[in-house]
C-alpha cells in the first residue's frame, strides 16, 4: 500500500476496505494525498482563524516580533502555499477593488479549513527540534580565535537581549490588560499568551548561556588563547 495511506482518515481507509479496494481506495489516496498540508500550510490556517488577510498581510503578520515561531516565510513561499490551500478548500479568497491601488485578494478561512486546523492542534508533534547552526559551532569552538567567536557570539548576544525586552513588555502589557482572566480568553490573546511566555522563557535561558560563553571566550583571550591541552 503506498505511504499516503497514512495521510488518510480512518473512516475512509474503512470504507475502501469494505466496498472493494481497487477504485475507491485509490480515489481516496490521491484526494487526500493531495491534501496534506505542510508547516506553513498550518501557520497560514492559524493566521486565517483570527482575521482575513492578504498575502502580503500574512507576511507582515509573520515577521511580527511575537510571531517569532513562525519563522521567516518569503512571499515567494506563501502564495503558492495559499493556492494549495485554495485548491483544498480549506480557504477562499475574494478580490478587493481599492481606491487608486491594485486590487487586493483577502484569503479567508473555510469552515473545512477551521474544522482541519481544529484537528491538527491535538496530533502528535514532533518531539525534536531542527539543527542549530550556533550550537554546531559551539561544538567545536575549541578550534576557533575566541577574539573572533567572541565578536560572533556578542551579536547573538545583542540581537537576543533586544528580543527578550519586547517579549517582556508585551507580556506585561497583556497581564496589565487581562489580569487573571487572561489564562481563561477564549481568544486569540489567549494564544499570544501562551507563545510570548514560551517566547520570555526561551530568550531569558538563550541570553543567559550567551553571556556565560562571552565570559569564557573572553577569559581564553585573557590568557592569550590559550587552552589546557
């Protein structure tokens, strides 16, 4: 049976099985084959659940500094992303007339589309996280110039600690807003909630071995790069 099997929902794969595999069977492989959706597929469907955007506004959205999970998606990678979407029905999209402008297309969530980002919230995921290029280099640190790691790791350092003081203060402005009643939204501030905490956690540890790595760069260079064999 070919690997797409997986991709489909049980009830289908039933139904195949007990009318007759040939046809059937492979109708539905190929229509939910087509169907998978990737990461960025998801994130589209999660900004879609709270507003209708464009592509250029889902772009914006996702370069957003409390939007830092979602990673640096391209135009490029969006639309054609929004096509596939489309062609799933999992969105739809209507065209804007603007005022002196080109005509704007808004994408806007399906109930189909709202009731598979439903489901995929509760599937596994993957537990491992992609490779880190700076832990990769600190793997082998040993053999570089630590003046030069030092300046490397310091802009690491820079950018990280600017990062940590806006997710602090938007922390802070949600809890001043909500107070306690905030862990209970029902609301995409609940969201922004979970992810900008997750967001203080992770930078605060981030910067935190940063430093202590500066620190040791900076006391090998001390003591003229030298190492103990």
């Amino acid at each position: 049976m070919p690997q797409r099997e997986s991709l489909i929902p049980r009830h289908v794969l039933v139904d195949a099985r007990q009318k007759g595999w040939p046809l059937l069977a492979r109708a539905a492989i190929a229509y939910y084959g087509r169907m998978h959706i990737s990461i960025l597929g998801y994130a589209i469907l999660s900004l879609l659940a709270r507003a209708a955007l464009s592509g250029y506004d889902i772009a914006r959205e996702m370069r957003r500094p409390h939007a830092f999970f979602f990673g640096q998606a391209q135009t490029s990678q969006i639309y054609p992303e929004l096509a596939r979407l489309q062609e799933a029905g999992l969105i739809s999209s209507t065209v804007v007339e603007q005022q002196g402008k080109p005509d704007r297309r808004v994408y806007a969530l399906t109930p189909s589309g709202m009731r598979r980002l439903r489901r995929w919230l509760v599937e596994p995921t993957p537990i491992l996280e992609a490779r880190s290029e700076l832990l990769i280099k600190a793997h082998s640190l040993w053999l570089a110039d630590p003046a030069e790691a030092l300046a490397r790791f310091a802009e690491h350092e820079r950018y990280h600690a600017q990062q940590l003081d806006v997710y602090e203060a938007q922390v802070t402005e949600l809890e001043q807003q909500w107070g306690s009643e905030l862990a209970l939204l029902d609301s995409p501030r609940f969201g922004d909630y979970l992810t900008l905490t997750r967001g203080v956690g992770y930078e605060r540890e981030y910067v935190r071995w940063l430093r202590w790595v500066i620190a040791i760069l900076d006391q090998r260079i001390r003591r003229g790069g030298q190492a103990i064999p």
